[in-house]
C-alpha cells in the first residue's frame, strides 16, 4: 500500500484501490478516487475545491450526516455504525472532544476504520482519546498530535503506545496549528515496538 499525506489530515492510499480521507489543498487534478471519506464539516477536511480535483465519475463519496446536504452524490453514515460498500469494509469510530469545544460528540462527527487486504487502517478524524477511540484495534494508526483541536503531542504518544498499532503516522500539524518539528519529536519518543512514519512535509 502506497501512503500519503498532503496537509493536515489529508490522506491517500493506493492499492489495487485508490482511497482518500479528507482531502485538502490538492493541487494537482488527480481524478483518480475510487473512495473519498470525509470526518467532518470543518474547512480543512472538507474543502470542495481539493475534492473536485480527486473525484471522478464511479467515485464514491462517504460522508457523516453533518453532510448530508452537499451537492455531491453520496453515501450518508452515522457514528458506530458498520458498512461494506463493494466489498470495501469499514466501520465509523465516533470522533470527538472530551475537554475543548470544537467537535462536540452531538455533531456526529467520525473517524473511520477501513479494512483492506486484512489489515485496519484508522483514519481519527479530528479527535481526542475517547472512550470509542480507546477500543480500536489497528494495523495502521493515523493519529493527530498539534493540539488546540484535537491530542496534544503526549496525549497523543499515550493513546499510540495504549493501543499499540504496527504502524502510526502522525497528522494534523505542520500547517494550520503544530509546528512541523512535532512530527520528529513524536518519532523520538515513541515506544521502539510500534513503527513511526512522518509523511507531512514543510509547508512551502
């Protein structure tokens, strides 16, 4: 599986499919989306102009009730639910804040643990350590760690080394709160068992 990440939580997988989280400041027109998730309403995880540059015409677009009402031909998912959409399994993880107010849990907010070729990916979403977030189990952790909307860089490295994933890249800094060299210090504090990667690069 080919990982990248853009900015912020902006995330592609490519396999034998092509599957995006939250796309943000795409620049290029990729138009290559098999799948397109989308956490929340907010403008750094649903930016239209990024999203157009990933769909094509057999693109399916997930998104929670806070999106219903887009202009887009999409499936509509609620919090703790489970799905499987050609085959594609996966199951949405309430993604919220416990003690600021910017995702409050009413809005229905959510992450989402997708399973390809038997292994779990876990894409947060803008989140903090919830009790849901604390019963997953993954494979692959994409975890955000700048603070003032969702963990902190040690609340983060916490819920890593709790739930103890293969592999974790950090998210969600570097760009609109959380310096880029949080990414480093993550990696250097990280429990030695569970794999660190950093893919967001300086902002230009």
């Amino acid at each position: 599986m080919k990982i990248e990440v853009f900015r912020q939580s902006s995330i592609r997988l490519e396999g034998r499919k092509v599957i995006y989280f939250d796309p943000y400041k795409i620049k290029e027109d990729y138009n290559d989306a098999d799948y397109v998730f989308i956490t929340h309403d907010h403008y750094d995880h649903y930016d239209p102009q990024s999203l157009k540059r990933v769909l094509k015409p057999s693109t399916k677009l997930i998104v929670p009730k806070c999106l219903e009402n887009i202009n887009y031909q999409k499936i509509v998912v609620e919090a703790e639910g489970q799905y499987s959409i050609d085959g594609l399994s996966f199951r949405t993880v309430s993604s919220y804040n416990i003690n600021k107010p910017y995702h409050p849990k009413e809005k229905g907010y959510v992450g989402y643990l997708v399973t390809i070729d038997e292994e779990v990916y876990y894409i947060m979403g803008d989140s903090d350590a919830t009790e849901e977030a604390m019963k997953v189990k993954c494979d692959y952790l994409f975890v955000p760690i700048g603070g003032t909307y969702t963990m902190n860089l040690d609340e983060a490295l916490e819920y890593t080394m709790k739930i103890k994933p293969k592999k974790v890249i950090p998210i969600h800094y570097g760009s609109i709160v959380g310096d880029i060299s949080l990414g480093e210090e993550f990696k250097r504090r990280m429990d030695k068992d569970i794999e660190v990667d950093l893919l967001i690069k300086e902002e230009i």
